[in-house]
C-alpha cells in the first residue's frame, strides 16, 4: 500500500527527521519520503494508515490522508 499523507504542521528540517526516523520504525514500512516544500510524506509498505497516523500523533504532528493506492 502506497500512502500519500500531508503533515501542515511539519515546520522544520528537524520535523522531517524526526518523522522520518518515527516512521521508518514500524513494522511494515519499506519506504519513507518526505518533501518539506509541500509537507508531503509517502509511505510504501504492508501497513495501515491508522498505524502511520497514531504514530505521527505520538511524535506530536497530525497528519491528513491525501490519497492511498
């Protein structure tokens, strides 16, 4: 599953590494790119949203679904 998730609150490079690094620990997730000009994140794996999203609420972000395949 691809997600595509937008993240308003992402306001530094240190956000971008610390919700890179979040993500990047989670059972599932092959791949995390982030794009800080659009608050962009892209997430491949065998993972649920709700999974990606509480663990962006845990590291103090919210996070938007823009769009999943």
């Amino acid at each position: 599953m691809t997600y595509k998730i937008v993240v308003e609150s992402m306001k530094c490079m240190g956000c971008v590494n610390i919700l890179e690094h979040g993500i990047k620990t989670l059972a599932g997730v092959e791949s995390v790119d982030i794009d800080f000009a659009t608050k962009q994140i892209n997430v491949d794996g065998d993972i649920s949203f709700r999974i990606i999203q509480d663990k962006i609420q845990e590291l103090g972000y919210e996070a938007e679904l823009i769009h999943s395949e």
